[in-house]
C-alpha cells in the first residue's frame, strides 16, 4: 500500500468517529489545553487522551507542551488532503447527476406532451 492510501486511510478512519469530529470542531476555534478538552465531553480524562493520540497519528493536530500543559492544535493540511481526494470523486458523481437530472426532465417533458392516460372506471 501506497503511503499516500495509509495516510487517507488514516485520515478517514480518525474522522469516522463521532467524538473525534467533536474535537476537531472544538479546536477549529483555536487552540485548546487538552485538560479542557476533556472537560466538554462525557468520558474519561482517559478517553479523550485516546482519541487524541489517534487525531495526532492521522495528523489532524498537533501536540504543544507548556509546563505541565499540553496544548492541542488543529492541523487542516491533512483535512484538505482527505478533500481533495473526494473532490476527485465529487466530480465524477456530479457528472452523472446532471446527466440523469438532464435524462429525467427530457423524459418528464415527453410524458406531458404524451397522451394523457384514460380514467378508469369503477372495478366490477
């Protein structure tokens, strides 16, 4: 595997998680002491630290230590990374939308200029 896959891999496997979402939006703020981080979500000091070491290794943020305080910061580089291998995709698939939204109004328009259909009666 390619380094390039392992890091998309990687990336994608951090954001799948719904707490690491949480904590890349909080440091989309600004920088945050990973003390306080942990204070915002409902596990463990523990928890939080774990999610944080998977953040790091997909290096989605970055680790500052001050003193005793560990200082935490978002690092968007790999975000635009993982983007724009979607953005590829993106436009794949916005191609084929427009060519079946294209396809279904051609047919909608055909359909009305079309007989209309009968009514029918009662069922015996």
């Amino acid at each position: 595997m390619r380094d390039r896959d392992l890091r998309l891999d990687q990336i994608y496997s951090a954001i799948a998680d719904p707490t690491r979402r949480a904590i890349l939006a909080a440091l989309s703020h600004g920088d945050i002491r990973v003390g306080g981080l942990a204070d915002r979500f409902p596990i463990s000091f523990n928890g939080v630290s774990k999610h944080v070491k998977v953040l790091e290794r997909a290096g989605l943020l970055e680790r500052r230590i001050q003193g005793r305080e560990h200082w935490l910061k978002l690092k968007p580089g790999a975000l635009r990374e993982a983007s724009r291998w979607l953005d590829h995709y993106r436009m794949y698939w916005d191609e084929r939308l427009e060519a079946m939204e294209a396809f279904l109004l051609r047919r909608r328009r055909a359909g009305a200029a079309g007989p209309k259909p009968r009514a029918r009666g009662p069922r015996s």
